[in-house]
C-alpha cells in the first residue's frame, strides 16, 4: 500500500500543494509550525475520516477560507484508489471515493490503511483509559469496518441510555424505560468486547517480540484487557450478557444519581505490564517509550497480517528519544516493509539511518520544495 500523491486546498496553513510521494522513504524538513505535521494530518484523515489532533473539523480550514480539501491517490491490494474530503466551515464534509460520495464515514475504512507514530503514543502506556481505549479502536476499525459501525451504534444507544436515566431522575418517565437501551447495549457490548480480545491476543506477542529486540531488557511484555464487569478475560456470549445484566442491575440506582452508564466497553481499560509490574506505575520514561513503540509496531504488523499488505507509516518526529543503535534496529525492520513518511526539523538525525534512501522535502509556511 502506497501513497502517490496528495494535494491540500486551504488545509491548516496551505493555501494550495501537491506532493507526489516516493513509494519508500520520505522525510519532511522545517522549522517547527512550519506545517510538516499538517500533511501527516491529512494523510491520516483520509484514512480514517477524523484528525488524530482536534475534533472540530472546521479547525482544519485555513483562516479566512470557507472550506478545505484533501485529495490522495493510493495504490494498493484493491486496486488503484482516488479520495476526497471536503470540510465546511460549518463542521460538515464531504467524502469521495473514486468520485462517488459515501454516505457514511465508516465506509471510507479498509481502502486506504495507515500507522501513525506520534510523541503522544507514551500516553498509550501513560494515560488515561480513553487512551489506551482509542488505539485499540482505531486500528481494529482500519482492519474491520464492521467494527466502527458497532462502535458507533453502542456510543448512539449509550447516549439514549443516559438520557434516559436522567429523566428517571427527573421524574419524567420510570425505570423501564431502559429495558429497550438495555438489550441493546448488553448485546452490542458483547461484540465490542469480543473484537478487542482477539485484537489484543493477535498484538500482544508481536509487541513483547519487538520490545525485546529493540530494548536489550529482559522484561515480559503483556497486555491485559480489564472489564468493568470484573472476572476473567474471556466468556461465552450467553455468560457475558448475564453478567453485564446483572453488574446493570446493581449499579442502577447510583446510574440514575449521575445521569450516567458506569460500566461497560466505554469505560474498560487495558493493562500494560513488564514482568507482571504495571508499567504506567513502574517503568522508567524509556521503557514506557519502548513500549509505546512497540505496541505501534505490533499495529502495523497486525494490519498486515489482517489485509495482506503493510499500512502507510507516518512518523511525526517521534524518535528523538532513540539512540542511533535502536533507530537502526527499527528502520531495519520497516525499511523494506512498507512506504514511510517522517517529519523532523532536523536531517541529521536521521543522516546514518535512512537519509541516502530518501526523498527530501523542505517545509516552510505553507510551502513543499522537493530535493532540498
């Protein structure tokens, strides 16, 4: 899968571009808010129809413009592939493929795949639920469309079901109001916690392989999936549902109080640990990166293996923090596998790994100069 080339009408600081792109190695160069980060932006919302940065569309749109487009063709498995997306100054766009308008966002999944590796994936090992949370649905989502649709029907119903227990609060309806929001939430919980075992099976022995080649430790990386609904990692469907049933009926009342859903595929987490240790409380800032950067290296591998071919790799300045002996180790991994695209303000780092094999692009205020 590859990127030939891709052109920004009135996107972020880019009144108008076009970069043909080279089918192995690309690097953009420039100061910082040059806009080298923008492009990897665009790239990524053609992939999956959202900005890995903001979440107002209209924030992408050049200042004092009304609109903005991202076109990008692609070569792949599927064949040759066209896209467009336009975003109105009113939040709204418009998505094309090969010229024919989707209806829906999630249709634009599986055509065009790609991993992005940012500063922010420590925050995968670091942060929050929601974090952790949204790279599991993300790449499984870019492997399984289906799954996007599930996402988004569980998010529709859970909304319904809040509102519904707030107007129980309210007085303005009873109790079994929720029975219809319950039956679907139960069923559709099911599935959505199914998708992310088996995600998480396939990636979890590809990232403690890659962590251990890329680190020298001898720590075990592995990755557990934690469910609200408590117990062990895998049920039958008939047990999964009787369970999140009963964990509903008992956290009922306490729902109500805050207008709220407590538990559920919304709230689930996943554990990251080194030798049975959680790394978020006891790994140093490089393993925590080391892990981050294996479990995006397990992404992409888990792509490929789910679609037959190697996603994109967009690396937005991610490897300052790599020492020449590992960034040597992990471009010996890629460098054949897949088309890269990295940004960095600074060419030297990356002069004994992959500079000879690039193309070069300069990047200022706006501006794409190749060669230089």
């Amino acid at each position: 899968m590859i990127i030939k080339s891709l052109e920004l009408e009135n996107f972020r600081n880019y009144s108008k571009a076009k970069i043909d792109i080279d089918p192995y190695i690309n690097i953009l160069v420039g100061l910082n808010a040059q806009g080298k980060t923008n492009i990897l932006e665009a790239i990524f919302l053609i992939a999956t129809s959202k900005s890995h940065r903001i979440q107002k569309n209209n924030e992408l749109i050049k200042f004092q413009e009304d609109h903005a487009l991202v076109s990008l063709r692609a070569e792949s498995l599927r064949g040759n592939n066209f896209f467009n997306i336009q975003v109105m100054n009113d939040n709204n766009k418009q998505i094309h493929v090969n010229g024919k308008r989707i209806k829906r966002a999630t249709e634009l999944l599986g055509y065009f795949n790609v991993v992005l590796f940012s500063p922010e994936d420590i925050d995968i090992v670091c942060g929050s639920p929601i974090d952790r949370r949204k790279f599991i649905d993300i790449f499984v989502s870019q492997v399984k469309p289906s799954y996007a649709v599930l996402l988004s029907d569980y998010y529709k119903v859970l909304k319904q079901r809040n509102k519904t227990l707030k107007d129980i609060s309210k007085q303005k309806c009873k109790e079994d109001m929720l029975n219809m929001w319950d039956e679907q939430l139960v069923n559709l919980s099911y599935t959505i916690v199914n998708e992310r075992l088996q995600a998480i099976k396939s990636i979890e022995e590809k990232a403690n392989k890659f962590y251990s080649y890329i680190s020298d430790y001898q720590e075990q990386l592995t990755i557990e999936y934690y469910s609200g609904i408590g117990g062990k990692d895998k049920y039958t469907a008939q047990e999964y549902k009787h369970i999140f049933q009963q964990k509903i009926k008992s956290s009922l009342k306490m729902d109500i109080i805050l207008g709220t859903t407590s538990c559920g595929p919304h709230r689930d987490d996943m554990l990251l640990k080194l030798n049975d240790k959680e790394a978020k409380l006891y790994a140093s800032q490089g393993q925590k990166r080391l892990v981050s950067l294996s479990l995006k290296y397990a992404e992409v591998e888990y792509i490929r293996e789910n679609t037959g071919e190697y996603p994109v790799l967009l690396f937005d300045d991610v490897l300052l923090e790599l020492d020449l002996k590992r960034k040597h180790k992990l471009f010996e991994e890629l460098i054949k596998k897949a088309q890269i695209i990295i940004t960095t303000t600074d060419l030297k780092r990356y002069q004994e790994v992959v500079v000879k094999a690039a193309t070069i692009f300069s990047i200022n205020q706006g501006e794409v100069i190749k060669g230089t």
